[in-house]
C-alpha cells in the first residue's frame, strides 16, 4: 500500500476485510503487519476487532510506522495519533537505523507503551529506510544483508509475539473523535523560537559554533546522503554559496554518517561550505528535525529568522531577494 492508496480506503472497508479473515483464522494466530503510514489504519482495524472479539488477533508487527499527525512544523514537537496510544497487543517495532524517523523513535515508544502494549524494538543498525523497497542497484552491503534477513527477521518476531499475552484491552477511550490539524504553509515560516546550541567538528576536526559567523547571514541544513531530496538540494546551496562568497555561510549538519560515506558525495558534488558531523544526533534532536532536509535562516546578529522543510532552490527569486536584505540589516 501507498500512501495516497491508503487515503482511499474507507477505515470502515478495511475493518470488514480484516474481519473476514479473522473469522477464517483460529483465535489468536492471526498477525498484522504495517509499514510506514499504514500503520495507524491498521491498528485502527486492530483496535475496532478487538471491540468485536476481543481473543482473535496475536500481535502486530511495524515497520518504521509512521503515525504522526503530521510532519512536526520546525520548533515543535511531534504529535501523534490517538490510536498512537490505544492499543494492548504485543507489538514487534522494527526500524532501521538511517532514517528520518529513528530519531523521534523513543518518543513513539513512550507513546506506544501507554496502551498497555508489550513492545519488542529492532533496531537495524547502519540500515537505510525503505531499504525493502528500493532497487538493488540503491543499496548498500548494510542494506543488502537486512534485506537477505528480512524473511528471518519477520519469523523471528512472529515466534515472539506469538508467546506473549497482551495486556488488558481498554476500549474506554474514543477513537472517533477527528483533530483538525493546521497545515504549515510551503516554503519559508517564520519562527518564534530560540536559537538552538550549535557545537560541531567538520570533517577535517575544527570546531564551529554559530557565534563564529556572527556579522554574516547563516544557512545551517540538516542532510545525509541517503536522503535523495537533500542530495538534489545540495547543488543549490553550493550555487548560492558561490553567488555571495563571504557575505553568506552554509552550514550543512550530516547526521550520523561517518568521512568516508560523505566525501564520496560531496566531493562530487565540489561542495564548497563546512560538512559538520552530528554522530550522536545530539544537534538534531535540540533543533527539533524530524524531516531531511531541514534548513534554519539565523541572521547577521545571530537570531533564527526562518526555517523549511523540504529541499528548497535557493536561486528562486523570493528567497535570494530575502536573503539580501537580511544582509543589509
């Protein structure tokens, strides 16, 4: 299923269909597995059976789930859905490690647990996201030997929830009810925030902290190689970079990738501004990113203007004008 598939179905039409293969399945052997966004319509599902008959289903496996409202607008926190909260089976959370969304993944964790659900978490350590998914050509040894063990993966946390009780299924909590949730508008926003602590080496061991660049406009863009969006984005900074020379810096934060994986792209791509290394996710997590690429605007006195998410042609109009005048103030 894909994203916008799952739009068009009717959470009604996808409890009936789950419904009739639990009527054909012995109590308490019947498994779901999610990934990404279909992991809230199916715990849904979960949930509303459990409401019918309560001993039919075993346990759920997700894959990466994504069951954010939406993506979190720069400076907040994210906010997940009410079912996020609700459900009482045990639960097999499998996450690889090069993702947008092992970094928010203890909050989901804390979110999960509180429906009472026994969770196991798998991490796939030096994995890329949807590495099930892409071409073979796409990816990497990691990749590849996460990919030969994923039927393994999948029996082994299948033999693990299948001896283990769920815990009491509360049904007090009313799912129905609908959020109206306010859109962020494209582009630049405008933020209200603190300016987030800012301490990195780059690739060569040197230090930077943004009160290095005070008396210069600043750029700090959050990336990793294996998100495609942001490698699409990187000529763009490199071109904008050259345009103002001394007057502007970019400052691009890789997250958690090590010399060797960044200089195979960089250098091709002759990036001319400091790569700085978040190894511990540490900065990631004080600025609040949850999307790659995120990019911050901190002006000359050293205050954060702007931010977007998204890969951004910095040669547009609206925002090379911008960022001229904030180099005049």
């Amino acid at each position: 299923m894909t994203r916008s598939s799952l739009d068009k179905i009717p959470q009604q039409d996808l409890d009936d269909y789950i419904q009739q293969v639990a009527q054909q399945t012995k109590p308490n052997k019947l498994f779901i597995l999610a990934m990404s966004h279909a992991a809230g319509p199916l715990l849904k599902t979960a949930y509303n059976l459990q409401l019918k008959q309560k001993k039919q289903l075993a346990g759920i496996i997700l894959l990466a789930p994504y069951l954010q409202k939406q993506t979190p607008e720069i400076g907040k926190k994210a906010q997940y859905q009410n079912i996020a909260s609700k459900s009482n089976l045990p639960l097999y959370l499998i996450q690889a490690e090069r993702s947008p969304r092992f970094i928010p993944l203890p909050h989901l964790i804390k979110r999960l647990e509180k429906g009472g659900s026994p969770l196991f978490t798998h991490i796939l350590k030096d994995v890329h996201g949807g590495f099930q998914q892409r071409d073979l050509a796409d990816l990497r040894d990691k990749d590849l030997q996460a990919l030969k063990n994923f039927p393994n993966t999948i029996y082994n946390a299948l033999a693990l929830l299948r001896n283990t009780q769920a815990a009491p299924f509360n049904n007090t909590k009313n799912l129905t009810q609908k959020t109206i949730i306010k859109k962020a508008l494209p582009g630049l926003q405008t933020l209200n925030m603190a300016l987030p602590a800012l301490k990195l080496n780059d690739l060569n061991g040197r230090s930077h902290q943004l009160s290095d660049y005070q008396g210069k406009t600043v750029i700090v863009s959050f990336w990793a190689s294996w998100c495609r969006p942001c490698l699409e984005e990187m000529p763009s900074l490199v071109k904008l970079k050259q345009n103002y020379n001394d007057k502007l810096e970019v400052l691009a934060v890789n997250i958690r990738e090590n010399k060797e994986t960044i200089l195979r792209f960089t250098e091709a791509m002759n990036v001319n501004f400091p790569i700085l290394q978040d190894k511990n996710s540490t900065t990631v997590k004080d600025w609040k990113v949850y999307v790659y690429p995120s990019n911050f605007i901190v002006d000359k006195k050293g205050v954060l203007r702007f931010a977007a998410t998204g890969a951004m042609d910095w040669q547009d109009q609206s925002i090379t004008e911008l960022l001229t005048q904030l180099m005049k103030k």
